[in-house]
C-alpha cells in the first residue's frame, strides 16, 4: 500500500514537471525531456544533426521558443505564450510586426467543437507562423481590429534531432520494442501519459534480473523521430518481431487496444487475455494505417507486430489535440492503473515458452528419433481427440523462434502443459531447441 502511493506521488510529480514543457520535433525542451526521464530510466541521449538524410526525410532545423504573444495597442497581451505553449504554431518562424485585423487574422487557429480549447497545431515542413486561441480571444481581437504587436520569438537553426534509448538486456538476444513519442507539448494524455508510463515501466524492467526477453526502450519525436531512429539501427530493428508503442495511456475513459498489422499475430490475443483478466472493458481497433509509430515500424521493410494500449485513445476523444487534455484530465491513478495494465502484458510475454524447429526444411524423420512408435492405434483422451503424433506434427510446423507454446496450445485447443512436454521430448531429441 505504501510502495502504492509512493509510486503515485512521483507519476504525480514527473506529470507536473514535464507538462509544461513546449516539446515539439526538435529543440532544447526535447533534451530536457529526455534528461528527465534519464532520472527514471537511464536513456542515452542521441542527436541526428539537421540536414542528415534518413531515407525519404531529411532532420529540418531545429526549433527552439524562448516567448510569444499578441498584445493591443497598450501592450496588454491578449495571446500570450507563458500562460499556454499551445498558444503558438509548433515551429512558427521569428516574427515581431505591428499589424491589423485584416493581416493578423489569417495566422488564427480556434477549435471548432470547444469554443474554451486552445487547438493543438504544427507546420514542421511548411515555413511560416500562426497562433491559437479560444473563441473569447479570437473575438476580442477581432472587435479591437488593431493595431496589434504580434511576436513569436523563436529560432530555427542548425542543431540536430534528439531521441533516447535504453536496452534492457533478458537472458535472450530477442528483443520486444517499446516505444513512445516525446514530441507533444502542454497535452497530458497525448503523449505525456506514454512517455510517463514508458519510462516507469523501464524502471520495473530494469530492476528485474529474471528476464526471458530483452527490451529495446526507445523515446523519439513521432514519425520523423521513429524513422531516424529505424535509419540509426536499421539491422537490430529488423530482428524484432514484437513492439508496444505506448500512447494516451491516462484518460478517465475506457481501455482499448489496436491489433498488430498481422491480425493473426498472437500478441493481440496475449492482449486482449490481459484485459479480459483485469476485467476491463476494451475497445478493439483493427490495424489502420494511420495512428502512430507503429506506421513505421510495421512498414515494409521492418513489419514489426506493433500493438498499442490505450485509455481514450487519440482520436477518440473530444479534448484530443488542445488545451483541456490537461492534467486535470490526466490522473497519476490512471496512469497507475495503465501501468499495471502494461505489467500484466510484459509477464505474459515473458510466461511464454518458445522453441524454434532446429530442421526447418522439410519434414523430420520422425522414425529416426524413435518417436514414430509414438503413434498408437488410439487416441489420447487428454489429447482432445489428438494423437501424440499429431502434436508433435503441429510443433514443428509452427517452432518458428517466434510463436510460442502457449500459442500453439491455444492453435490446438489444448492445455500448455501438455504441448509443453511433448515440446521438451521433441528438445531432449535435439529436434527443437529453446530460445
Ligand atoms: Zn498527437
């Protein structure tokens, strides 16, 4: 109970510290950001310097933001960044002008369904600038019509992209990758309910010295950030066959899952195994191609099975991209309950048992091995109407070093055990081996 609210007093505090941040593509407060988090998961921090190509893209100059504002002819701010980053276009070019209504008001962003919100905007590949505001600001501006002083100082210069990472090594090379993005600035669940929540579930990893699997932990811009970072270590990514990417993870709304881009991958039952036994009530999402890093990391040439736990997913909810998706709607005992939800996960991945067929071509000569004479006349009645040889038939069809036994077991509507120890006859022969 106390090791409860102890955890729930630093998700608490680690929100309050890194939410009013202005995090965008790249910039000092991503660095910040990431240092940070290095006191919760010890990150390296890497830079990608601005022109570098990473296949389609090029790293753009890097954006920093020191103030902003629209004030009338008093110098009273009517738009001010210190009361809200979202007030600013993320990587708006410098500015500082004297101008009216008429010039002003096409730089003007507002949300059209909640008149109270400051949207969330971004123009990373399109030079200019732009502000957000509520309804009652856009109004008032447009009642005085001007003059008005309109400043965004910022700078966008060579500097470079910054993204960190940390490898938790298991007793196997085979890596799950897990991935958020640190990219969103004032928004609590989008996405700084993920970064949070990665980093806390790092720190549990990190502490455990009985895992099965490694854990590729990786904090990036989205997009642009993943792809550098698939670029930066092209060979170890295209080993991976399992990725969580972890966004919007701490809304007062219910859990929902989106499958991995192979529907038939067992990672979406494992999940849906863990929401069922923590009885929540989850929406499923079907792979879509739009949604998040898993856009990259399932692409062509690395297909990793990316699946992604969400409470309110991005979209999904009215306060999604602005002002009111703020800490009041962000709770540490959501976050906590998500984290927890993301544990199970991990502890059914790491129950797995998994084998790979050490004669992959072609079928076994069973006969060889003595274990033809497996095959009596009657079936087992354990077996679910099975033979023995049908088992051992079905696990080196499916010991590929990624499917698991209790994935097969599921395949064969049979109990783990039994699969299991027809697995460990077919090891102590050499056929199979255990990752
Ligand atoms: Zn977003």
């Amino acid at each position: 109970m106390k090791n409860n609210f102890e955890l729930l007093e630093e998700l608490k505090c680690v929100l309050e510290h890194l939410f009013p941040l202005c995090r965008s593509l790249t910039g000092e407060k991503n660095r910040e950001t990431l240092r940070i988090l290095s006191n919760i998961l010890p990150l390296a921090i890497h830079e990608v310097p601005t022109g570098t190509k990473v296949y389609d893209w090029i790293i753009p100059n890097e954006w920093n933001i020191r103030d902003a504002w629209i004030a009338d002819s008093k110098g009273r701010r009517i738009v001010d960044f210190r009361a809200s980053n979202l007030h600013v276009v993320s990587y708006s070019e410098p500015i500082a002008l004297q101008m009216n209504w008429d010039q002003l008001s096409s730089h003007l962003h507002i949300h059209k369904e909640l008149p109270d919100a400051i949207p969330y905007r971004t123009s990373y590949y399109q030079h200019g600038w732009g502000f957000c505001l509520t309804h009652s600001q856009y109004s008032e501006l447009k009642q005085l019509q001007g003059p008005f002083e309109v400043v965004i100082d910022s700078d966008l210069r060579q500097g470079s992209l910054s993204y960190g990472e940390c490898i938790i090594h298991g007793k196997s090379k085979k890596e799950i990758l897990i991935s958020s993005y640190i990219c969103h600035p004032s928004m609590a669940n989008d996405n700084l309910s993920g970064v949070i929540l990665a980093a806390f579930l790092g720190r549990q990893l990190s502490r455990r010295n009985d895992l099965n699997f490694s854990y590729r932990f990786v904090f990036v811009p989205e997009t642009l950030g993943a792809i550098t970072y698939c670029f930066k270590n092209e060979q170890a990514m295209k080993n991976i066959d399992i990725g969580i990417v972890i966004t919007t993870v701490g809304g007062p709304g219910k859990y929902g899952y989106k499958q991995c881009w192979d529907r038939s991958h067992p990672i979406n039952q494992i999940v849906e195994e863990v929401l069922e036994q923590a009885q929540e009530d989850f929406i499923t999402y079907p792979f879509d191609i739009h949604g998040s890093d898993e856009r990259q990391y399932s692409s062509q040439g690395f297909r990793i099975n990316c699946i992604t736990i969400t409470k309110d997913r991005y979209y999904e909810y009215p306060e999604y991209h602005s002002s009111l998706d703020n800490l009041d709607f962000v709770t540490a005992s959501q976050l906590e309950k998500s984290l927890q939800i993301y544990m199970q996960l991990i502890d059914k991945l790491e129950a797995r048992h998994i084998y790979r067929n050490r004669n992959p071509n072609g079928e076994v000569m069973l006969s060889r091995y003595n274990l033809y004479s497996l095959v009596g006349g009657a079936l087992h009645p354990l077996l679910n109407g099975r033979s023995d040889l049908d088992i051992i038939l079905w696990l080196l069809f499916w010991c590929d070093g990624n499917t698991a036994i209790e994935d097969i077991a599921r395949k064969l509507n049979l109990k783990n055990e039994i699969v299991y120890e027809c697995a460990e006859t077919l090891t102590k022969h050499g056929i199979l081996e255990k990752i």
